[in-house]
C-alpha cells in the first residue's frame, strides 16, 4: 500500500463530526494522526527520553511531531540529538478548506477552499527557528504536504472577524508529498530550483518560486548557515549566492 493510501486510511478511521468536539480539540487530531502515521504501534509512543518525552521511539530513532512552533523543540533537540537520530515532523496545508465557528450561536460553516496552494517554502520561518540544529547529521526535518480542514473562531479584529482570528483545529485529509531534508545536499534540491542561473540574488530566487522577498532572504540566509550556498560579492546592494559544488 502507498504512503498516501495509508495516510487516508488513518484520517478515514479517525474521522469523527467535528462540530460536536469544537472547543476540545485544540491540534490533538491532526497530532494524533501524524502520530499513528509515523508509528502504529501505541506502545512506542509517549516514551521518556532525558527527562524529556517523546512523541515516538522506535528503531528510526526519535520522532517529533510539532504541527507549529518549532522553537520549542530546542531544548528537547540538545539533549535527543546526543542520544540517536531525530525527525522532526512539520506539515503543511497543501490545500486547505476553511470553516468558521460563531461563538455566539455554536454554528459552523460550510467548507469553503483556499485559493492558497501550500509549498515547502511555508517551512522557512519555523526552520529558520532551528538554524543551529539543521547541519546536524543526527537530524532529518521531514516536511509533509496535507489536505486539510482548517476550522477558526469568528472572534478577529477586522469587520467580519476574520483577520486575526483564532485556529481551533486542522483535520488532515490527504497527503500529498513528503519532503526530507535529511543532509546538506537535500536542503539545496528542496529550495533552490534549478532554473536559476549560476550566481543569483534574493530576488531571482523570489520570482523563480512565487515567494515574498523575505522568504526567499530566508531561505538563503539558512543555506549560507549550513553551507551549501556561498556569497559571490554584489550586484549593486544585494549580495550574489553560488550552489556550493563540493560533494557535501
């Protein structure tokens, strides 16, 4: 059976009316199925390590699933990345339908999709959070692209209470792609296209994949971290990178 096969398998015996459970969620759906995912067995989850615990333990080594705010791995990574390998599991919405929740009344919208399609390059902010960890050979990031449900309280700042409002929950439907950076090499092929000439600047990076100029200044900041871009002196104010071309 395929990974995305599985990966449906799971969400569908998992599924449950999610109106009746609003208020009570939180991100334990879509944590639990990453969970499930990664490692049927129960009994390798939940497992003390260092005084830390542990999402998975198994013959992989450790896996962590942080659906959001990967900062908080760091003190869980300083003691975990001496004792045997790491993953660190980190989704993202490939497409993503929207459901809004009236506080006031109980009800919940009907679906609507998001124009927005996800890519790897809505990793960045969170990775660039663990740049001192990223060129450690004991850790893998893996990146998984999902369908899913976004479900968020009407309780923003703006006229209809959108902006700025509250993530209740996100059920995962679907998987579409994993991504692992698991070397140097991988985190080059993930985020710099081919496309791109020899020597480029942030801009060329942001027009060749469709992101905002600093993301894309992100992106090139962590690859300069680990090593696999190099500044090649300026054109006018902006610096100009190179791929790193030595077996890494």
């Amino acid at each position: 059976m395929e990974d995305a096969d599985i990966f449906m398998r799971i969400c569908l015996e998992s599924a449950e009316p999610v109106e009746k459970g609003i208020g009570t969620l939180g991100e334990k759906k879509l944590h639990a199925i990453l969970k499930q995912y990664f490692e049927p067995d129960l009994n390798k989850h939940e497992i003390k390590v260092c005084g830390y615990v542990a999402d998975i333990v198994n013959d992989k080594g450790i896996i962590e699933v942080q659906t959001r705010n990967l900062n908080c791995l760091r003190k869980k990574l300083d003691c975990f990345l001496k004792q045997r390998r790491v993953t660190v599991v980190y989704p993202i919405a490939y497409i993503k339908y929207l459901c809004w929740i009236n506080d006031d009344t109980g009800f919940v919208t009907k679906r609507r999709k998001s124009p927005k399609i996800g890519t790897v390059y809505d990793s960045v902010r969170e990775l660039y959070k663990l740049k001192p960890y990223l060129a450690n050979p004991n850790l893998t990031i893996c990146l998984l692209l999902i369908d899913m449900e976004e479900y968020r309280h009407l309780n923003g700042w703006s006229h209809d209470k959108k902006k700025g409002s509250t993530r209740e929950e996100r059920i995962p439907l679907r998987l579409e792609r994993e991504c692992y950076l698991s070397n140097k090499m991988s985190y080059l092929t993930c985020f710099i296209p081919e496309s791109l000439h020899t020597f480029f600047t942030t801009t060329d990076l942001a027009k060749a994949v469709g992101v905002s100029l600093t993301t894309a200044q992100t992106v090139t900041n962590i690859l300069n971290h680990i090593g696999v871009l190099v500044k090649c002196g300026k054109t006018g104010r902006k610096y100009l990178y190179k791929r790193f071309t030595c077996k890494l």
